[in-house]
C-alpha cells in the first residue's frame, strides 16, 4: 500500500513540472493552445539605464498574450505596490509591458505612477535576452 502511494505522489510530481520554453516559436505554440504562461526575470542579467535596484528576480503569469504577425509576443501587467525604491511606502501603480521578439530580444518597458492620482513618477526600460536575463515557462 505504501508503495503504490509512493508511486501516485511520484507520478503527479513530475506531470506538474514547469517545462522551460526555449524559442519563440516554443512560446507562441504554447500561448495558441491556450496553456499557462509563466514569465520569470533575473534583472542583473539584463541591460538597462535607469533601474532603481540592481538585484531582482521576478516572476509573472500574464492572463492575455498578443501574437502580433508572428514576430512579437506582447503582455502587461498592472501590479499595486507600497514598496517601489522610487516612492517607498506609497500606494504606486506599476504597468509592465512585455515584448517577446522572434529574435530573441525581450523589451520589458516599466511605467511607475502614483496611485492616487496616476501620474506618471517614473519610466524604465530593461532589455534582456530570452533564456538569458529573461526565461518563459508553461
């Protein structure tokens, strides 16, 4: 009996694993099947002029996704803060918008603004590579 738990626990295990989507085109299949997209970022490995911190790594599943003439994938994300380095202890507003190109650059353009009145505090831009600064998962 305890075997064959061992066994069940074992099988589910692995059908859950995340499965690293390595191309472009690895991740527009994905998208146009309908499956669970998960986007994960280690800014150190990116480039980008104004970041306020150095050191993040970050993790996002976007609801929609845009396959626009099967050259970019694009997405964003509206995420409520009180700990932006830009305006700690502030109620902020971050819009994030993705772009996936089918050569494998990634734009990821940041707009921070104040969530009382959404003005706009800040803009920043980070470029990163996919599969390098930049990974995608389903």
């Amino acid at each position: 009996m305890k075997k064959m738990i061992l066994l069940i626990l074992v099988v589910l295990t692995s059908s859950v694993r995340a499965e690293q989507l390595t191309t472009f085109m690895d991740i527009a299949d994905t998208i146009s099947q309908g499956k669970k997209i998960t986007l994960v970022m280690n800014i150190q490995e990116c480039s980008s002029q104004k970041m306020p911190v150095s050191s993040v790594i970050a993790s996002v599943q976007p609801a929609s996704f845009l396959i626009i003439d099967n050259d970019r994938i694009t997405t964003s994300i509206k995420h409520f803060t009180l700990d932006n380095p830009i305006a700690r202890g502030n109620p902020i507003f971050e819009f994030v918008k993705y772009n996936i190109n089918s050569d494998g650059s990634i734009s990821i353009k940041n707009t921070v603004m104040d969530a009382g009145n959404f003005k706009q505090l800040a803009t920043y831009q980070l470029n990163c590579t996919l599969n390098k600064g930049f990974k995608v998962f389903s």
